[in-house]
C-alpha cells in the first residue's frame, strides 16, 4: 500500500528520465527534489521491509521468511536494489554508489579509502561476513568483527579516519595516478594525534605503549581505527581520557595476539553466550557505575568523600595499580565497580 500510495517504482523512473535528458543543466532544481523525495520513500521502504522481517522472525523463529508471500519478497529485493544510495552519512557517502559518490574521487579522498583496505597479514574473516557490493573489505570490518562494534559506529569511524587522512595528504601534495597512495608522512601525522594522550598515559606510568610511529601504514592505522572505534561508542566514558588509554591499551594487545592466527576471532573481552559486543562488555560496566555514583550527589549538595565523579573515576588510571585490581577482561568483583547504595531522602 505505500508503494502504491507515493509510486515508488514511478518516482524512480522519472528521476532517471530526468538525469538522462539533455535539459538537466536546467532543472537540476526539480532534479534534486525528485532525488529528495524518492530517498525519502525508499528509506522508509527499508525500515518497513526490516520491520517486517522482524515481526515474522519473532512469530516463527524457525520459519519467518515462510510467511513472507513471494510477490511481497519480490517487491522487497526490487526496492533493495532501488536503495543503493539511501545510506547514511555525514559527508562522505562510503557505501553508496559511484553515482552518489562523486566526492570519492577526489585524489585525496580515494588515497585515504585505499589506505584503508585489508592490510596482508591480517586473519581471514568467515565467508558469511559481508560487506557493501559498493566497497571492498577494510581494516574497520575487521574490527567490526573482532570486537563487535556497532554497525553504525563503524560506518562513522570510517568516514571521519577518511576525512582526517584526506585533509593531512591535502597539507602536502595531490597524489596522482589512476591508484593515488597516501603520503607516509600523512598517516603518521593522523596516528600521532590521535594517540598522543595515550604515548603520554604510557610515559608517565612508565610502560611500554603497544604500538609505535615506526610501524607499516596499515598497522599505524589499524591502531587509529580501533582507538576511534572506541571513542565513538564510549559515552559518557569519553570524559575519563585515561580510562580510554586503558580500553584501548588492553584492546590492543588483545588485538596483536588475535592477530597471529589464520581466521579471525572474537575477543575474549566483548563476547559471551549472547554475542559479541564491545558497547555491553566494555562501555556498559563503566558507564553504570559512574550512572550509580552520580545518583549520590545529592544535586550537587553531598560532599565530595560521598560520591566518587569523573575526576576520581580518571585518577583511578594514573597509577599501575589498575592493571592489577581491573585486568583484562574487566574484573567486575574489584572495588572500582562496587555500586554504593542510593541514599534515601528525609522526608518533612
């Protein structure tokens, strides 16, 4: 019924009517708001298509897509290939296609996406882990995999690391050739300001960092996707830098021991019997117990050795002490996580 209400399968015809005529120089106006409104249509095709799939999975796990009728799975897979470039993004539109895709082929722009493809050496993912049809596997899916990021965050990630090589290689010079490379100094630039906080945690605690500017390319920016995959999902946790040096620290090295096998692996840190996600194992833990502490601040009222807040929660990270009370995956018995009763308010 929404298909036939807004012609979807119309919308999509006149919109390339329209590009293909020799008059689109002058109705790039009616142009753009025809591609506006077919988007709009397509993208809540998808969510409905999603819904649907959902709602038949929980009626019958077993036999969900049974209940689908084959001309409305038709209908669905026809409106997947119309949605090609229904993606979200920010500026750059990564998995959509080249149509919708011009900024990727700026020289800057395309030496950063290849920068970013799947560096040799690294474990092979399963055969049923897929990827857009409009880019090749990189390093970010890798990581998707491993520590179960979410999906949309790894999408952010890749465009705002994309963003941050392409304007570095844009201080030096515009790679040329038909497979531009990003200039090395570029990416070590872009590795060295992400993870300077974290080569400043490891010198004041006197330990040994994981990675360092002397490493490949692809290793430099391997570390800077994880570092910025965490960041992206950390909440709250953002405002504890030191903590962020410690996720990403013991991340990293579970990464380079992940790293020696043929296939790739979860991390130990981020699955259970449920899934493998980095936001639950990781990020939740942390966040609940700065949730709990704040609720005995009493509006701001309570002194201080009643509550712990970010600052002390941060300090926790400035003494090697925490490797062994927190370890590596988090050891939620020791004290940092103990969650302090809420204290009840008099009443008048």
């Amino acid at each position: 019924m929404y298909r036939k209400k807004y012609k979807a399968v119309e919308l999509r015809k006149e919109e390339i009517q329209l590009r293909e005529s020799h008059e689109i120089s002058s109705n790039l106006g009616e142009l753009e708001r025809k591609t506006l409104r077919r988007k709009k249509v397509f993208a809540t095709l998808k969510v409905l298509a999603r819904v649907l799939a959902k709602l038949t999975e929980e009626i019958s796990p077993d036999g969900g897509e049974k209940l689908i009728s084959d001309e409305v799975e038709n209908m669905m897979k026809l409106d997947a290939e119309m949605t090609e470039d229904v993606v979200a993004y920010n500026i750059v539109p990564l998995d959509s296609s080249s149509d919708a895709n011009k900024i990727a082929f700026l020289p800057e722009v395309k030496a950063a996406m290849s920068s970013l493809k799947y560096i040799r050496g690294l474990p092979e993912l399963p055969s049923d882990f897929s990827v857009p049809t409009t880019r090749n596997v990189d390093i970010l899916d890798f990581l998707h995999f491993v520590f179960g990021f979410q999906e949309s965050n790894v999408s952010n990630q890749r465009e705002h690391i994309v963003l941050l090589l392409a304007n570095e290689q844009s201080r030096f010079f515009t790679p040329v050739g038909d497979d531009p490379k990003l200039d090395e100094d570029a990416s070590r630039n872009v590795f060295e300001k992400a993870l300077d906080n974290y080569f400043r945690w490891c010198k004041y605690l006197s330990i040994h960092p994981v990675c360092n500017r002397m490493d490949p390319v692809g290793m430099r920016l391997l570390f800077v996707s994880l570092y910025y995959l965490i960041w992206g999902e950390a909440a709250n946790v953002r405002f504890l830098p030191e903590c962020l040096c410690y996720i990403f620290h013991n991340m990293a090295k579970e990464l380079t021991q992940i790293m020696r096998s043929d296939n790739a692996e979860n991390a130990n840190s981020c699955k259970s019997e449920s899934g493998v996600s980095f936001l639950d194992h990781v990020i939740s833990p942390l966040y609940a117990t700065n949730e709990n502490e704040a609720k005995n601040n009493n509006n701001g009222r309570a002194p201080h050795s009643a509550w712990r807040n970010y600052d002390d929660f941060n300090e926790y990270f400035w003494s090697r002490k925490c490797f062994a009370d927190l370890q590596w995956p988090w050891k939620l018995d020791s004290s940092f996580f103990f969650h302090s009763k809420q204290k009840k308010k008099g009443f008048i």
